[in-house]
C-alpha cells in the first residue's frame, strides 16, 4: 500500500512476519534508511539479524549532509 507518493506503508503481525517482509525487500535490492535520528529501517534490520530472523547482508541508504548520499554493505 502506497500513502501519499514516496511512503509505502506494509502491515505486519509479529516480529517474525516483519523479518520475512524485509527479507523480500531486501532480496529485490531495496536500500535501507541509515542515520542518526530515530530507529533508521537499517537499524530495525540489524536488530533482526542480531535476534536471528534475518541473515546476510543489505544495502544502506545515508547521508554526510544535504545532497550528499552514500549507499554501503551492511
């Protein structure tokens, strides 16, 4: 479900549901939020990992300052 342009909003039940659905995500490349503010998706994703329901690797989204982004291995 799409609301308002760029915000997908996914309904979940469960840690272990949540975990799934970002395992699809990240299986089609989708790149992870990253940064200081908040708890980023990149960090909900390595919660997960760490509590064993997620495994390998994804891709990170952040940025240093304004228009300058990076994209990393986590």
């Amino acid at each position: 479900m799409i609301a308002g342009g760029e915000t997908w909003i996914i309904p979940y039940q469960g840690q272990e549901e949540l975990a799934k659905l970002l395992d699809q995500l990240n299986r089609i490349g989708v790149l992870f939020a990253g940064g200081c503010a908040g708890w980023q998706p990149s960090a909900i994703f390595e919660d997960l990992r760490r509590k064993g329901l997620l495994h390998g690797s994804f891709k990170e989204v952040a940025s240093t300052r304004p228009g300058k982004w990076f994209i990393r291995d986590r």
